[in-house]
C-alpha cells in the first residue's frame, strides 16, 4: 500500500508540474489553420518543400472551390526568434550530419501553449523527406487533433449549456455547443442545431435510426437513411425543396476511433432538392449504448461568400467533443 501511495504521488506530481509548466507559457499567435514550416530555403524550394506542401498543402476535401488543408509559412531556421516560436503550428526540420538521433518527434506546449511542434531530425535533407513520408498520416492528424482541442476548448469555456442538456436527454448524449448556436427544431429523434448569421450557416443534426446488423455502417445505408431522415426534417426555401445528398463528388465513408468511441465518418456534399444550395458535410455515425440503434451527429456548413475550410473544421470539432450523459452515481462518486 506505501508504494501505491507513492506512486499516486508522483503520477499527481508529474500532472501538476506539466499542467504549471502549460501555465506559465505564453499564449499561441497566428491564424486557425496556419501552420510555420522551419525549413532553410535550398530545401524549401527542393523536393522536400515540394513534399511538404503536397502533404499540408493539398486540397481540402469537398469544398467547391480549392482551398489548402493548411495555409503554409515558410522560415529558415536562422529566423526562428521568439515571435515566431510561439506560434500554434511549427513544423521543424533539423536537418544536419550531427544530429544525435534520426527521429520524428510530437512536441505539446514546447515554447508557447496550446501547441503543436512536429520536429523532423535528419542528417540529410533525403532522410527528412523519408521521414514525412512514412510518417505522413501521423503528422496530419497530430496537427488536426490540435485544432480540433483548440476549438473545444473555447466551446467548452463559452457552453450553450441548455444544448447539451436537451440532446442528452433525447439521445442519451450530446456534443458541446458554444454560445450563438440555437435550437431549430426538436423531435424524439431528430434534433437541429444551429449558429445562423446574415450569410452563413453551421449547423448540426442529430438523429437516429434502428440498427440493422453488419450492413448499418455501409455507405449506402448511410446515405439512404440521411437522405430519408433531412427529406422529412430539413425543407428549403420553396415548395418541394429540401436537403439531401449530391452525388458529384461522391460521398466517402472510413471508421475512426477517437477517445473510445468507434464510428463511421462519411464526407460529403449537401444540396437542397429542386434549388441551388449546397455546401460540404461531414457525419459519425455510431451505435447507441444498447447497440438497438445507430446514432448520428451531422455537421454542416453553408457559407457562399466565403471560404470555408474554417467554418467547417469549427463545426466539425463540435461532433468530437461528443460525451454520453454519466449515471447519478458516477457523478456522485466523483464529488
């Protein structure tokens, strides 16, 4: 029992002095989505940079008109001062023959906090890009995760409470809604949420449908069942319009696990049926605790005078900060 305790004591430890650490940091700087590439300029402007833009660069998927996954900004390493340290994003390529280890390293909070440092060591400006490239997927989501926490973060400081409360008491569950975002409409299995201002729209629909064994997460009985369930909720403008799913670029589904939570996420483009609106939607999809029915959390994003990579990745990480409602006695046994 005395070693348990003082193992206790050192795990409390190391979580305080990392969260003091967090603390005494300053602030982050630059734009949502903006990434600092240190990188000397031979090798910006060589394979590695070529590299390095097609993967953080690359278009983001369905959204009608191109936009990069991340706005990239170059520096050399001579340049990286302490303005530019406490950026939000940094990519660091430390590229020389004595480097003590050939690694690619995931560094929170390092100079300034929230954080996210991706530091490439290599000999070589080859063995750099070997690096990216095997480690690509991994770079990606390290960065988008970050983002991710940012905005829930915030969400979470600036709850529209009530939300939350009525999803949970309908779904058994429920995101977290930051202030601005109201109630459309309700049912007892279909719920709309939504931010509405003069010319755009980020929205959220939740609602479920009755499980139906090993097929329930196929990308067409998603989209049948999210074509029936917006037809009978979602009406636009004028007679006989209403939401549904376009076919051009075709909709794509994969399965994530995210904090325990398994799901299918489908991407795709809405259109209003007989109108001219439309914009990208990105859904998960997941079994409610009983396994009887599959739950989804829609989020949406109509906004046609501006871009919207933003407008979306803010939406989106609402349906990650999705909590099932903890029992009485798991929060009593926790006071």
């Amino acid at each position: 029992m005395k070693k348990i305790l003082i193992l206790l004591a050192f795990a409390i430890a190391a979580v305080s002095c990392g969260n003091r650490h967090a603390s005494l940091l300053p602030n982050i700087s630059g734009k949502a989505g903006e990434i600092i590439v240190v990188m000397d300029k031979n090798n910006w402007e060589g394979q590695l940079g070529n590299d390095v833009r097609a993967l953080l660069g690359s278009d983001c998927p369905y959204l009608p008109i191109r936009e990069p996954l991340y706005s990239l900004v170059n520096i050399s390493p001579t340049a990286l001062d302490n303005l530019f340290k406490v950026h939000r994003n940094i990519v660091y390529f430390d590229i020389d023959p004595q480097v003590a280890e050939t690694k690619v390293s995931y560094l929170a909070n390092r100079w300034a906090a929230p954080q996210a440092l991706v530091y490439i060591s290599a000999p070589d400006s080859r063995t750099a890009d070997s690096l990216l490239n095997a480690g690509a997927s991994t770079v990606v989501n390290y960065i988008e995760q970050a983002e991710r926490d940012r905005i829930i973060s915030n969400n979470l400081h600036y709850e529209e409470i009530s939300l939350a409360q009525r999803v949970q008491e309908v779904f058994g569950g429920s995101p977290h809604f930051p202030t601005g975002y109201k109630l459309k409409k309700s049912s007892d299995d279909f719920i709309w949420i939504a931010d509405e201002k003069q010319y755009t729209m980020q929205g959220v629909f939740v609602y479920r449908y009755p499980a139906e064994g090993d097929g329930s997460f196929s990308l067409e009985k998603i989209i049948a069942h999210r074509n029936e369930t917006l037809k009978a909720n979602v009406p636009g403008m004028f007679e006989n319009t209403y939401m549904t799913t376009g076919d051009i670029p075709a909709p794509s589904v994969e399965f994530l696990k995210y904090k325990g939570r398994d799901f299918a996420q489908t991407r795709g483009w809405w259109e209003v049926e007989n109108d001219y609106m439309a914009g990208p939607f990105v859904s998960h999809s997941f079994y409610s605790p009983d396994g009887k029915d599959i739950i989804v959390a829609e989020a949406f994003v109509y906004a046609p005078k501006y871009d919207k990579r933003q407008y979306l990745r803010q939406v989106e990480s609402i349906l990650y900060s999705w909590e099932w409602k903890k029992a009485a006695s798991e929060d009593n046994s926790k006071k």
